[in-house]
C-alpha cells in the first residue's frame, strides 16, 4: 500500500522548479559571464528531479513485512522489529531497538492517512 503525498505539496515542487528555470532561461542570456545564474538552471534541475521521484515513489510504502520511507536514500523497518509507535503533532515516530522512523503527517494526503492510522492501530494492537 502507497501512502501518497498532498497533491499541493507536489505542485509547489513542480511551479518552484518551473520558476527557478524561468528565472535561469531570462538571466543567463542576460549576463552570461556571472556563473551564479547557472545556479537557476540547477535549482530548478533539483525541484524538477525531486516532484519526479516524490510523484512517482509517493511517501511511504507498507509490504507485507517492512514499512520503506522514500527519501533521497530510503528508510525501511521492518514490523515484526516494530516495539513502538508514538504520535505527536505533526510526526509519527516508529521506534525499533535499532532505529526509529519519523513520519511527516502534514505532507501526507487525507485519505491516505486514515489509511495509515488504521494500519498503525492493528500494528500497535499486534505488538502490544
């Protein structure tokens, strides 16, 4: 199961990217001797690249036996390794002995969070 990001924060990567590539399309012509407007093109290059991967891999992806969250290099626990899960405001915090997992609720799609605290209320039941 994808637990999928706000489609609002998707976007906002993507219109920053595409204004970041406006701002380098009208400055290098401009001045093309100051190597700081090639940082334009390389910021929009980065927005880009990361509404790609974000819209394509989502926020987190629960199998039958791990919990992968997708980041630039990805994070992954496994549930029967699961001894805690803590809510607070905005962050889920999965806790292993060996690592924890922080789950950002903010950039998370309404309905795919309801699907996560019903699938984190049978984990907390299971390991209780």
């Amino acid at each position: 199961m994808k637990i999928r990001y706000k489609r609002r924060y998707l976007r906002w990567n993507l219109v920053f990217g595409i204004f970041w590539l406006i701002l380098g399309v009208i400055a290098i012509p401009n001045n093309s001797e100051n190597f700081l407007n090639y940082g334009y093109l390389i910021a929009a290059l980065l927005y880009i690249v990361n509404y790609l991967l974000k819209s394509k891999n989502q926020h987190l992806t629960i199998e039958n036996e791990r919990i992968i969250l997708h980041n630039l290099i990805p994070k992954k626990i496994y549930k029967s390794d699961l001894i805690h899960i803590k809510k607070s405001a905005g962050v889920i915090i999965l806790q292993t002995d060996k690592s924890e997992l922080r789950i950002k609720t903010h950039l998370i799609d309404k309905n795919s969070l309801k699907d996560l605290n019903k699938i984190l209320k049978h984990l907390n039941a299971k390991n209780a």
